[in-house]
C-alpha cells in the first residue's frame, strides 16, 4: 500500500494544470512521489512525464528537463525547474515532497583481526567468518565515488560464476571498460547528469575512482586478502575486507570538486533495488536531513549503513537518523605508530606519526621553532620558520577550529614556509589520516597538550639554541595500546530531526584503516571507515541467516555489542574532556561480530511499519509522539518525560525453543524503571515472540539533561542480550537540555 493511501483522500487537490513559464532560472529540484503505482518502469517514467509536460505545456521541455527518473523501487524524479514550476508540482495529490537537490560530503591490515573475524579460524571452533562461508555470494552495493578495479583487493581469482539473481549491468566509460568488470566487481555504475563540465573534466567519466575513497571502502568490505601490505613500511600484514568472498556492485555518485548530489544517490539507490543487492553501504553523510528511497529499499529486505558524519565530538551532530537503517560512529583499534621526539636537553618524548622515509628523516638534530596556532601565513613569517622543525600549538585556537580542518592548514602553511618538520598538538592525536600530506616532505608529528607545553618550556628555556630531532615512526599493536575509544571526530546523538530515535546505532573501527587506493593501500579515519566494516558484517549474518529482516540483523549487531574494552573497563569517547561512552557517542556499543551470529533474542519490525513513521515526518498522522515510543527499536529514548510514560517492546527468540530470560535493569540516574513480565519463558511450540511493557518514572522534576541506562535480557549463560536506554526529564516542552 502507498505510504499515503490512509490519509490521500483528505489532502486531494483539483489542480488546474497551466503550463507555467520556464523562463526564469531553473535549478534541480528532487520530487518524491513514495511507492510507485506500475510494476512496469516504463510506464512509472511516463507517469512523470506526464506530469511535467502538464506544467512545461510542452513534451519536449519536460523531456529536457528531466535528470533522473526513479522507477524501480519508487517513484520520483529530478528535474530542471524554476521555483514557481516546483510550487505547482507540490501541489499533485501523488506528490509527497518537493525539494531543491542538495550536496552531500563522503564521509586493513588488522581492523578485522581486532574486532575477532581471524581469517584462518580453527574448524572446531568457527566464528561468524566461517560460518558464512566467508561472505560467499553475498552482494554487497557501495554508493560512494566510484572504484579502482586492478588494484589487487578485487582479484576475482578462485570466484565462482556471477550469482543467477544478479540483474545489474557494467556501465562503461572513460578508463573502465567491460572487462573492468569481473566476478568480484559484479556491477558498476556512474552518475554524471547534473554535474557541471568542469567538474566532470576534473573526473573519470565513468565508474572509476579518483578519488581512492570508494576504493578504500570497498575493499574494507569485500577485498580479498592480499599479503604483505603496508604503508611504507607500518602497519604491516594482511589486507582484507570482513566478507571476503562477497560481490560488490559499484555506484559512483560522488565526484571531486562535486560532492554527491543527493539526485544521483537517489537514482543509485533506485537502481541497487533492480539490480539485487542484499546490503547497500553509503558512507555518506546526510548533510541535516534523510534519503526517502532507503525505506522502499529495507522494504525490500535490503540492509542498508550509513556513516554517521564527523562533526564530533559536538552533540546534536549525528547524521543518517532514520530508524530503518544502521547509523555508524567511529572508535579505534589497538594499533598505534609511537614516533620518539628527542629534545636538546636530552629529554625524550612520544608522539604519533606514519613517517619512516630515511630520505626525510635526518638523524641529525635541527632547530625548533615555536610558532604559536600556525593557521596564517604571517604568524610562520614572523617566526622565521625555514629550515627548522615548527612546534604548532595553541590551546585556546581548538576552540574555534575542529583539529581536522586545523591540521591540513597546519601542514600547508608550514610546507610552503619552508619548514623542515612539524609537531602539531591537538587534544586528540587521532589526526594520522592527514600525515600522507607530509609524506616525502618532511616529518609530521602529532601529540597532545601535555607533550607540547613540555616542548614549548623547553624552547622558551633556550630559545635561539633549542634543537630536536624526530626518529623514524614504529608500529605497536595489542593490549598496550589503549582500545577500544570513540574516535572525537565521530558525530554524536542526539538526532536533531528525530530525538526519539537514538542515533548512532553502534561504533565499528574508523581511525587509522589501512585499505586499497588505487594501486596501493593507505590509511583513512572517519566514521566513512567505519560504516564498511558493520555493512560487511551485517553481509555475514545475511549469508548465516538469509531470512533474516533488515530490522533483525540491526537488533543482532546492536544488542551483542560491548560497552567495555578488553580490560573489562567501561569504553571511554574522545571529548573535550575526555569521558565515558555514553549511547550518543556509540549507541550499543562496539560491535562484536561472533556474539552477533547468536544473539538469543532480537527486536523485529515489520518494514510496513515504518510508513507511519515517515508519515509522522511528513506531519500526516497524529498521535505521533506514541508512535515513537513504541516502534520496536533494539534502543529505549524517552526526549520528554515530565512525569511517567509506558511503553512496549516485543523480543522474538532466534535461540533455542525452550529458554528463560532474566532481565536486569540498569536505570538512568534520577528514573525509576519497572518491566512487566521481569521473566520471559520461552517452550516448544509456544509462540517464539514475547511483549513486555516499560514505565519510566521521574523522582524529580527538573528541566534536566538526558541519564543514561540500560535493560539487559540474560538466560544466565550463552545469550545477554542488551539495549541502551536514555531518558529526558522535562518540564516545559520548549526549554531542553541536549547536554
């Protein structure tokens, strides 16, 4: 049934279709009509055609007008029009929305090994890995810029014939031809309607990367292994992606100097639902509102992960709200790159770096020079900066510039100075992924606070005389390196298009992901780094357990995720300060691959349920506010509690047929929690879902901030199956607390 179809005939128009002037300027505009009214695509085009000859008053204009038709898995369009021609097309009872097209920004060699999926795990004792034949025939779409196909990640040597179900096609153009296409690369895809010529001319007019980023995610969830891979030396070992053996269907949508316009990620999610994709990966950040195809794709059974954005550690940040699809944040592995910095004092301190090229590291000392926030050129001037190692620090300068944007600048102003080297500090020194741009130039060096104030005494000391020298990074990997961390840049909760969702889902390894660019491997961070490793993961539990909704692998992956390291010690988030992870720096948790394959209950939805969600959105329905609260997430969050609410949550039991649950409340400071039944018993041939309803209660009421909790269902040995819970107390609806 159309998304609309409840409540259309109340908002039905008698619309008086006049051709309207295309003189004035036009821009692209998307307009979403839900789900399409034709099985046949053609007759879906046409439907748009129609309408858009009705508002132009000329065939041939409508046809020119239009950018893209969406007709596989709903229907829509983007087109050329003016502001008064999207007016009118907003007004046709089958449209739901009308916006202008908008500008969205994309957001190893032991990632995988850290989160558990060891690639040669023992027969007697397989883990999700082997379990799904290691991600065998499961196809995987990735919309990001597009992909490098010889580099050796995507080797199809040793794959079977392209899946029976496969209905995709191999889109040629400059540089990639049909045999750019093979077993592993099944399908690929480019997107260059509405994209101006000059920066089309800066690009690969076809489905080839650039840009290396779609490259690295792909090869993060589906590159084979390939042996001895490093960058210069660090981070040696095997690169793979979490489903090795799995298909990759490829659509380029992102473009240099373009970003990736939200009609050509439509019209690629469009085609994915044709083409038969089980899992999309975008690693694309929603830029403050939400892609509407998603829906018809989960409603298909497609899972779908997005990147939750880098805007942290900033709350109110994350991006991708929508509860249908897995949002990701970013954390860390246990692998670090110590690189020794020895002062003329004879001190010895620590920081991080990637640089070990002897032909930029002198074993020699050289002259340090103090030069405050290095963000201007004049600052660098006045320092008289040429020939020496530059300390850039400046506490108080974090307050204005995030360190992402604050170290490329950094990097660009001192290597044009003439410097010789740089020691950046930062509060985080999660900042490798910008090194490269020091690589062949000279030593780049991150550290934190502390290390720069004891190198900028040191130079006030001896100023004039103070010398230091940078020695070669080394790569450190296991239990001494503080893991896992939520990565500061990572975006955090809560939503600000939807506080009643919590957002981010779960946190996966985003910092410092060696992965294939182009020929080579590189290391990225970001929470684009992340999004791979849960879709490649939500592909592995697709192969286990094939009729598995959308909604349930979701509940898998969140519910078995871990809130604690591996010292058993609660999972800290980068911040400003530093803190402990709460559910809007990683939502669940960190996931954990081998518990998600078992995860004893889960919380299902029926994707049709997810109409009156979107409905809600669209201001179509009342009684909302309900609605929220009861959708069967595998997360609890109350934004408004003024004094006591009751909600519903429904578990369906995957384990095995006879089992008893035992939940365990962990209530948010200043809330009282009670749970009806507090005991689920499940037996043969009784029904395998259970219903239990939640009342939240205030002990104060204050116009407070969001506490934090969880209900955990425990069978006392194999399966504790948990979801976060965060409450709001309010007393006025317009005055909140998002802290």
């Amino acid at each position: 049934m159309d998304s609309r179809t409840a409540f259309c005939g109340a908002l039905l128009l008698l619309v008086i279709l006049l051709p309207v002037s295309a003189n004035a300027s036009s821009k692209l505009y998307i307009v979403y009509m839900g789900e399409k009214k034709h099985d046949d695509p053609s007759m879906v085009t046409a439907s748009h055609r129609d309408m858009l000859t009705s508002v132009f008053g000329s065939k041939d204009e409508a046809l020119r007008s239009i950018v893209y038709s969406y007709k596989h898995g709903f229907s829509g369009f983007a087109a050329m029009l003016t502001e008064s021609q999207a007016e009118t097309i907003a007004k046709f009872p089958e449209v739901v929305t009308v916006k202008p097209n908008t500008y969205h920004e994309t957001h190893t060699t032991r990632s995988w090994d850290f989160l558990g999926l060891d690639h040669n795990q023992p027969r007697q004792q397989p883990g999700l890995l082997r379990k799904a034949k290691y991600g065998e025939d499961v196809i995987v779409g990735v919309i990001d810029t597009g992909i490098w196909p010889e580099s050796r990640s995507f080797d199809d040597n040793g794959y079977g014939p392209v899946p029976a179900r496969w209905k995709g096609k191999c889109q040629t153009g400059q540089d990639f031809n049909a045999t750019s296409c093979n077993k592993k690369i099944i399908g690929a895809r480019w997107y260059g309607r509405g994209i101006s010529d000059e920066v089309l001319n800066r690009n690969y007019k076809s489905p080839r990367d650039i840009e290396g980023h779609g490259t690295h995610v792909a090869s993060t969830i589906a590159g084979r292994e390939v042996q001895g891979v490093s960058y210069g030396g660090l981070g040696m070992g095997v690169a793979r992606g979490g489903a090795p053996r799995a298909r990759l269907s490829i659509y380029k949508v992102c473009w240099l100097g373009g970003s990736c316009p939200e009609a050509a990620v439509l019209a690629a999610i469009d085609d994915a639902m044709h083409d038969g994709v089980d899992v999309l990966s975008l690693s694309i950040a929603g830029a403050g509102h939400e892609f509407p195809g998603t829906l018809h794709a989960v409603q298909r059974g497609i899972s779908i992960v997005f990147a939750g954005g880098n805007d942290g550690p900033v709350p109110q940040t994350v991006a991708n709200a929508q509860p249908w699809v897995t949002t990701v944040a970013a954390s860390t592995i246990d692998r670090s790159f110590p690189t020794l910095i020895s002062l003329g004092n004879k001190e010895k301190l620590v920081g991080q770096s990637l640089h070990n090229n002897a032909s930029v590291i002198s074993g020699n000392f050289k002259d340090l020079v103090y030069a405050g926030s290095c963000d201007t050129e004049s600052s660098l001037a006045l320092s008289n900066v040429t020939g020496k190692i530059v300390l850039c620090y400046q506490p108080v300068a974090a307050r204005s510039m995030p360190p992402r944007q604050a170290l490329p600048i950094a990097i660009n102003l001192t290597t044009m100075a003439g410097a010789k080297g740089l020691i950046f500090a930062q509060y985080t020194t999660n900042l490798l992924d910008f090194l490269p741009l020091c690589r062949g130039v000279m030593p780049c060096v991150v550290v934190d606070f502390e290390i720069a104030q004891r190198i900028a005494s040191y130079w006030s000391w001896d100023k004039g005389n103070a010398v230091v020298k940078v020695s070669p990074a080394m790569t450190v990997v296991g239990k001494g390196v503080l893991s896992r961390r939520v990565a500061s840049f990572s975006s955090r909760g809560p939503s600000m298009l939807f506080p009643s969702i919590l957002k981010p889902d779960i946190a996966a390894p985003g910092v410092s992901i060696l992965a294939a660019d182009r020929d080579s491997y590189v290391f990225k961070s970001g929470t684009s780094m992340a999004c791979p490793h849960v879709s490649a993961v939500t592909a592995l539990l697709k192969s286990v357990h094939p009729g598995w909704s959308p909604a349930m692998i979701k509940s898998a992956i969140v519910t078995t995720a871990s809130v604690t390291d591996r010292f058993g010690m609660p999972i800290q988030a980068e911040a400003v300060p530093r803190k402990l992870a709460d559910p809007f720096d990683f939502g669940g948790g960190h996931i954990d691959p081998d518990r998600a394959v078992d995860p004893g209950l889960v919380y299902d939805v029926d994707a049709r349920e997810y109409n009156k969600f979107l409905n809600c959105t669209l201001g179509y329905l009342d009684g909302c506010e309900s609605y929220y609260l009861n959708l069967n997430l595998p997360s609890i969050v109350v934004p408004d509690l003024k004094d006591h609410v009751m909600l519903r949550r429904t578990v369906t039991n995957v384990g095995p047929a006879e089992a008893t649950y035992h939940l365990v409340v962990e209530a948010p400071a200043g809330i009282d929690v009670s749970v009806e039944p507090s005991v689920i018993t499940f037996t043969k041939g009784s029904s395998r879902s259970a219903t239990f309803m939640v009342t939240f209660t205030t002990r104060q009421r204050v116009q407070g901030g969001y506490t934090f909790g969880s209900l955990t269902w425990s069978d006392g040995s194999t399966h504790s199956v948990r979801i976060p819970v965060a409450v709001r107390t309010v007393i006025q609806d317009f005055v909140a607390d998002t802290a």
